[in-house]
C-alpha cells in the first residue's frame, strides 16, 4: 500500500528564512504562488518582462522579477511554465544563477523524465504536483482545504529533499486532504497515459462518436448532446464518490443491464491493445519527441485542431444549449 502524508507529516518551519520564485503566473502558477505566500512564505514570481502575466501577478500583490534575478534570489525555484517551454527557459534563464545546493521543483516530471532538461547534480530535485487544475487548487486552499497532491524527489543533494517537498504542499494546504509520494518517471508516464486514453483522449473521442451516431440515425442533436455529453458529469461524479458499484446501484436496473452487457463491445479487447501500444511509445519517448517537433512547428496541428472543433456540431449545439440555459436561470 502507497503512503499517505497529512499535515502532521510536514514542517513548515522548514521554509522559513527561504524564498520561493514560481516561475509563470498561468493556471498552476499564479494559484501555487498566491497559497504560498498566503501561507506566509516569501514567494517571487519569475516572469518575461512585457508579458501578460507580468501585470497580473503585481496586481494579486505578489513580487514579480525577471527569471534570471527570481533565480538568484530564491532558495527554491518552482518551474511552473508551459512544459513544452520548460527547457528553453532553463537553459537561457534559470541554469547560470542555479548554484549549488538551491532547489529545483516541478508540477509534472516532463522535461525531467524526458531528458530535456538535465539539471547539475549539486542542487536538490523535488516535485509537488497537486491531483487538480489551477483554480481549483486556489479555490479549495481558500475554503481551507486543498486538493491532494503528489511528492517526488529526483535527487536529494541537501538530505532534506522530502522534508521540502512536504513543506511546499502543506503550505499549499495538499496535506490536508493528503500526499502520495511518487517517482518522476511514474508520476510523468502515469499521467500522459491518463489523459491520452482515459481523460481527456479517450472521453472525448467516446462523447462525440456517440453523439454523431444518434444524430446520423437522426435524433434532435440537442437530445444527443444531453444524453451523451452533460450527463457524462452525473456518472463519474457517482464513480468518484463510491466506485463502480456505487454508480450502478443509483442508475436503473434497465441501465445497469444494458451497460454491463454492452460496455465491454465499446471498449474491447483491440482497444486495450491500443491503449498498450500508446503507453509503450510514451515509455520509449516517441511521444515527447513528437510533442517537442510540433511545439518547435508552432503548434500548428493543435491550431488547425482548435479552429475545427470550435465549427463542429456537438461544439455549435454545447454553445447555443449552454447560453439558454444560463438565461432561463
Ligand atoms: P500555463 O498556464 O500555460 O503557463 C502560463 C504561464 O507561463 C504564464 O504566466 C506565461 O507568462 C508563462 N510563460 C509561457 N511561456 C513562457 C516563456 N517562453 N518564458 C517565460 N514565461 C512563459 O501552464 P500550466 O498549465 O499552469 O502548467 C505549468 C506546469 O504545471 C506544467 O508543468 C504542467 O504540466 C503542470 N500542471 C498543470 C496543471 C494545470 O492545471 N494546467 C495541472 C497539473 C500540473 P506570459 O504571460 O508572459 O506569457
Ligand atoms: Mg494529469
């Protein structure tokens, strides 16, 4: 059984006297940076001077430096640009200031992983990456209670690696829910093989071929989209508070027959093989490299794909659906 840390595992006082830099001021940056230094830890926020992030973060009343000085003041830089970024901003700005015994932390062990980014061995490399997006991981630090995160250290130079780590997330308020300690390597393969087949691939490629097909056989499009997008919500908030067994028991008999009988036709033994053969060119970096050639095309293919979405029916019908109901409310 994995190990949980909660608030009493974690010292905050471990961070006292040390500054902070966050690096970007985007959805993990600027709700890290603001629970840090609500928390009382001297946070800086490293930015490109002229970019958008630059003004924002001045206004949430945080300090803002450029990169190469955040690095040089803090004790702790936490990298929390675009992971397809990550390395030209290492390289040029945060590598010369990166002396010896300072540390180096992450959100998601990409660059790490991957080898794009190969840090000097005399620092410590530690990640903290909570299990939510951005304004969540603000909004429940708000409430008084965080989303749960996950701790990894990569090197442990000062032989206080993981005591920091723990620290990070208390302060972010991760322990209170709790924190599962994971490698760099698990935590990075776990999670590009989650939102390729499972979360976001995988979902939205199974929401629009069943709305396409009731539309084909010639539904009210509006009717498909409730019965194969907005109740999506109902059955995996039923699976996130009980698991499966929950979620059948609270859906129909009718509905739980037909699911179990059919479900596995859906998502079959070729899928699963696909799904082996995805994580396999993720664990052989064959999808890194073709992430990097099209961050280094300028996006080109996630533009192209943006532009057709936004025109396809189920998108069209979301929008009009959606801007009628926030009316008639
Ligand atoms: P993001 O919102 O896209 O980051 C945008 C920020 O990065 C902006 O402040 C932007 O500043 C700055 N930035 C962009 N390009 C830059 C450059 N070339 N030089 C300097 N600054 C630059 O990123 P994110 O989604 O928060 O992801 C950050 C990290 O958190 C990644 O490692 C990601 O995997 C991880 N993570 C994200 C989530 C999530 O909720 N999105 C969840 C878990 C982990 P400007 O205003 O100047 O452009
Ligand atoms: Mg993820």
């Amino acid at each position: 059984m994995a190990k949980l840390y909660y608030d009493g595992d974690a010292d905050l006082s471990v961070l006292s006297g040390k500054t902070v830099a966050v690096m970007g001021y985007g959805n993990q940056g600027s709700a890290q940076a603001q629970n840090l230094h609500d928390s009382g830890i001297d946070v800086v926020v490293g930015l490109r001077e002229g970019g958008k992030s630059w003004s924002k973060a001045k206004s949430d009343g945080l300090k803002v430096s450029a990169i190469e000085d955040a690095t040089e003041k803090a004790d702790i830089i936490h990298m929390l640009v675009p992971d397809e970024v990550q390395s030209q901003v290492y390289e040029a700005s945060i590598k010369p200031y990166l002396s010896e015994g300072k540390v180096l932390g992450f959100s998601h062990g990409f660059n790490i992983t991957f080898g794009w980014i190969k840090p000097p061995e005399d620092i410590d490399l530690i990640m903290v990456a909570p299990k939510g997006p951005g304004y969540m991981v603000r909004q429940l630090y708000k409430e008084g209670f965080g989303v749960p995160a996950l701790i990894a250290v990569e090197q442990d130079f000062s032989g206080k690696a993981k005591e920091i780590a723990l620290a990070m997330a208390k302060a972010m308020k991760f322990t209170k829910p709790g924190v599962l300690e994971t490698t760099f390597y698990e935590e990075t393969t776990s999670d590009l093989f989650g939102e390729q087949v499972v979360l976001c691939g995988g979902v939205s490629e199974l929401i629009k071929a069943g709305f396409e097909t009731l539309v084909e056989k010639g539904y009210q499009p509006e009717i498909a989209y409730f019965e194969c997008l907005h109740e999506l919500k109902l059955i995996t908030d039923l699976i996130q508070q009980g698991g499966m067994g929950f979620m059948w028991q609270m859906v129909s008999n009718t509905a739980e027959f037909g699911g179990r009988t059919r479900g596995s036709r859906i998502i079959s033994a070729a899928t699963k093989a696909e799904m082996k053969k995805i994580w396999e060119e993720i664990e052989a970096g064959k999808f890194a490299a073709e992430w990097r050639k099209e961050s280094e095309d300028g996006m080109k293919f996630l533009n192209e794909q943006r532009a057709k979405e936004k025109e396809e029916q189920i998108e069209v019908v979301g929008r009009r659906i959606r801007a009628l109901f926030q009316t008639a409310r």
